[in-house]
C-alpha cells in the first residue's frame, strides 16, 4: 500500500486502521462514532484535494491560453485522468448509496423523516442525517462478498491506478508515480486467523455498515489524491524542458543587409531569450541527416542526442557563441551546427541551426565612355559584376545579338555583321529571393572588325623582294594589325596577277582564294631580277561574312 505524504491523511489511515482492529474485540457506540468522525474527517479532506484539483485546472487553462501548442496534449491528459477519476469517484459513491439502502436509509436529523439517498451527494447525506443500523454486520459481507460487489470494486480500483500510470509517458517518472499513488486495491500476504484472506473478504466481511462506508469514503479520499498526483505531474512536465533564462533582448534577422534601390527589404523582428549565468556549448559542422531532423514547418526539432558530425566548439560568452571566419572564394558559404544547452533535468538538449553569407572578390571598374564598342562576327568577351551580389547570381542579355554566359560574371557577345553601326543594350540583373531584378543596362556600337592588310609572307606588302623567298610563298594572306582579339581570321577569295617581265608586254591572270593557281605560278618560276610582278583587286572574307578590298602588292624582282 503507498504511504501518503500528508500528515492529516495519513492520521486518517491510522484512525482507520486501529478501529477496524477494535472492532474483532467489540462493537461499542464509541467505537462506533469514531468511524462516523473519521468518515467526516476522510469528506473534509477529499473536498480540501477536490479543490486543490480545481485550481490546479485553472492554472492548466491560463497556461493552455498563453500557450496552447505546448500545453494542449497535457491539458488532454489531465482531463482524461479527471475523467477517469470522476468515473470511479461515482462507482464507489453508488455503492454507499446501495449500502445506505439496504441498511434502512438516513433520518433526517430535524424531521425525523427518512431522506431520499439519490437527492444529495453521500457526504451531504451522513450531514444532514443519521444512519438507520450503523452497526448491522451482514449488510456489507452480503453486498460486497455474497453479491460479489467487492471483486468489481477491487478491479475497477486497480484498473484506475493502471489507466492513471498510462497517462505518464516517461518510464522512469511512472516507476516513482507507482509509489506514490495511494489508489490501489491489494490481497493481504499475512494469514488471517490462520488463512490468508482476500482483500473483499478482509476488507468487508461482518464489519459494521458504518466502517463499511468509511472504507469507501477512504477509497474515494485515494480516488481524488491520485487524480491530484497526476494532475500536479503534468502540469509540471508544461514547462518541464524550459530552459531558465534571465536575459532577453529585441534581435533582427534579415536575408542580407544589402539592398538596392527599389528593391524590397525583408527582417525577422523578434524577442530572443538566453541566459547570461550558464554558457551554451555552440558546435559548428556537418549536421547528420539521420539526427537533425525538421518538423512539417521546416524547423528543426530539439535533440537529446548531438547532431553535430566531428567539427568543433566555438567560444562563448555572456551566452551566446563567437562565430568568426575569413572568407574564402566567391558566392554561397553556408556553415551549420547545434547549441546545446542543459534543461531542468540536467539532461543536454540540442538545437541544430543552418545559415549562409555570400562572399564576392572586391573589384573596382574602370572604363571608357568613348569606347563602348561591339565587334561584329566574332566573340567579345564580356565581365559582368554587381557590386555585393556573387558572380553566380549575375545575368546579363542583350537587346539584339547573341549574348551568353560562359562563366560565373563572365559572357560573349556576337552580332551579325547586319547590326554595323547600330546601338545594342545590354541588360544586367540578380537573382534574388523572390526572383530576377534588373539592375541596369549599358549601350554599346556595333562596328566592323578593321579592314586587314594584303602580305606576301606575312610581311611584305610592296617593295623589292628576292625570287627565292617570292618562289617560297604559297599565296597571299591578309593579315590584321594592331588588332588585338586573339583568333580572328580572314581569307583572301580572289585577286588579279600583273606580270611585266622586263622589256616585254604585262601577262594578266585572274586568281581565286588566297593560293597562287599553275598559271601565276609559272609567272614567279620563271621571273627574273627587273621583272615586276603586282597583286592588285585584292578581295578578303573576315567572320562578320563581308567582302573586303585589300590594298595592291607591287614587287620588284630583285
């Protein structure tokens, strides 16, 4: 049997105990009126828990008001444990009342008039009246033994302590519950004038009705205590895992401090709680995916168990963690980790946590108002940057033309050779958190790539020259100078060959592409010094995919 706490409850059981023992030696009136005033004593003091219950849910509700999600699923608990408790409180009271029957009913103390047992509680009853045959032995061995009212009893009592234990989830806390819950309803180990007897047997065989009643007040007294107990249990586990802190202060978080104009700016505004007494441990590293888990909100939950894989302990003071690094390459940098902080309980919990910061190379712009120029028919390398913004977030198009990204704030414009001399701009925008922004445009000319230059050898463009180095060049070649995109070609595709051998007539021969044909050929096999060879109407394609005119070669054979 558990042993209670309060000393007014634990006279009562005494009190209870000692007159059942002096009843095997006599039924005398005193004997008799101490159980009517212990019964009263056991009423007082089941009202005394009953009112202690109340207030204990009216607490529950205020915090339920303030804190609904935290409180709501022990509040529940709670009221079913009243449930259940009511439930029995009721049973047992039915049995005083058929108990109160069958020993002739309460006399109205002023009337003298027999009251109706169903029109008050049964405590009210014994108030207001006197019962009928306090002293009859048969009434309650009948009912509770013959009638087998006393088994019902018994397993309906053990199966309330059962139901009242189901409610408390924590198994430890339920093994230090099970001893202190006075409702229970045990077989006796000792024998009994030489027999162990059952607990209906010993509990109610041919003992006075009075005593009879006082047992079940008794039992509905250890009804409201336990319900107490369970109440108190969950009220408590409400703010159970609160972590004590003794400082707050206003905190704003914003996705980045850097705004543009006209752009929208967004901050969490809220009140942060720490404790300025007792230093967290922050962890920073890789979270374990098997740990940190989050809730349907995206929110991790709290964590018995450190979800922090390796990494390492950052310095704390006055509660909150020192977090400092040098930042490194460009773009998204994200880092995580746990807080761990000690609970009520002493027991570690953890708070995983992720964040980011965006790093950008520090750069400064220089450029040319006067030379905002575009090249047409081959790649012009642009470099692309918005100040706070890394190159990955960065797009740009044109207005016409091809423009496209090659790299992290790099890309390459290409306009038809139709676009010469036009105006085409180009756009700049980021990638922000709610989309694509645009942030400026440029305009830039389109222009012809300069005419190149006609050369023989890559040299020569006029003047004397030996037969040996003329008769070691394959063709003409038109060369770009002082150009300084790399890669950029052009092909001659025709040109007309003057030979004026020396006291002779001129011999013409027209040539396509850049390659001497047989003809000209056998005009530099064969010429001599003083012979005069001139490469005029020089045509060459560049990338835009327009014909040019090449300045003439005229050489002298030397």
């Amino acid at each position: 049997m558990s042993i209670p706490k309060e000393p007014r409850q634990i006279m009562i059981n005494l009190m209870y105990l000692v007159l059942t023992a002096l009843l095997a030696l006599n039924v005398s009136a005193e004997i008799l009126h101490a159980f009517h005033v212990v019964n009263a004593g056991l009423t007082v003091s089941s009202e005394a828990i009953s009112s202690k219950n109340t207030e204990t849910f009216g607490a529950f509700d205020e915090q339920f008001k303030n804190d609904p999600k935290r409180t709501g699923p022990f509040l529940e608990k709670a009221k079913r444990a009243k449930q259940l408790s009511d439930e029995m409180y009721a049973s047992i009271e039915d049995l005083q009342r058929e108990m109160i029957s069958l020993s002739g009913g309460i006399i109205d103390n002023e009337t003298g008039e027999k009251i109706d047992v169903k029109s008050m509680a049964v405590s009210d009853l014994m108030k207001k009246g006197e019962l009928f045959d306090d002293r009859n032995l048969e009434i309650s061995t009948n009912l509770m033994i013959n009638k087998g009212k006393g088994d019902e009893l018994k397993a309906k009592i053990n199966k309330l302590r059962s139901d009242l234990l189901g409610l408390v989830d924590n198994a430890q806390d339920k093994k230090n519950l099970e001893s202190q819950l006075p409702i229970i309803a045990e077989d006796p180990t000792e024998k009994t004038d030489g027999v162990v007897k059952g607990w209906t047997v010993t509990n109610f065989e041919m003992v006075p009705t009075i005593a009879a009643l006082t047992l079940l007040n008794k039992y509905q007294n250890d009804v409201r205590n336990s319900e107490d107990r369970i109440v108190q249990y969950l009220f408590k586990q409400v703010n159970a895992k609160s972590v004590v802190v003794d400082r707050i202060q206003a905190k704003v978080i914003a996705p980045t401090s850097y705004v543009m104009a006209g752009q929208e700016y967004k901050a969490d505004i809220f009140v942060a709680a720490y404790s300025s007494t007792v230093d967290p441990e922050v962890y920073l590293g890789s979270l374990n995916p098997n740990i940190a888990k989050k809730d349907a909100d995206g929110n991790f939950i709290e964590l018995t168990e450190n979800p922090v894989s390796g990494g390492r302990v950052i310095p704390v003071a006055g509660g909150m963690g020192r977090y400092s690094t040098v930042a490194g390459g460009e773009g998204i940098q994200k880092y995580s980790g746990a807080v761990m902080v000690k609970g009520p309980d002493g027991k570690p919990r953890y708070y995983p946590f992720e964040s980011e910061y965006q790093t950008a190379k520090g750069s400064a712009v220089v450029s040319s108002d006067n030379l905002n120029i575009i090249y047409a028919g081959i790649p012009n390398p642009f470099s692309v940057s918005v100040p706070g913004f890394p190159g990955d977030r960065v797009s740009a198009s044109a207005t016409q033309g091809s423009f496209t990204k090659s790299g992290a704030g790099k890309f390459s414009a290409v306009m038809p050779g139709s676009l010469v001399n036009q105006k085409v701009s180009i756009n700049v925008s980021v990638q922000l958190e709610g989309g694509s922004r645009q942030i400026g445009s440029q305009e830039f000319i389109v222009k012809r790539i300069p005419d190149p230059v006609a050369a023989i050898n890559g040299t020569i463009t006029e003047g004397d020259i030996p037969t040996s180095t003329l008769r070691a060049v394959p063709g003409i070649g038109a060369i770009l100078k002082d150009f300084y995109f790399q890669g950029v070609r052009f092909d001659v595709t025709s040109y007309e060959c003057v030979y004026i051998p020396k006291r002779q007539d001129p011999r013409i021969e027209q040539n396509s592409g850049a390659k001497f044909n047989s003809r000209i050929a056998q005009f530099i096999q064969g010429c001599k010094p003083g012979d005069q060879i001139i490469f005029r109407k020089i045509r060459a394609m560049g990338p835009d995919k327009t014909a040019r005119n090449l300045n003439s070669i005229p050489l002298q054979i030397k």
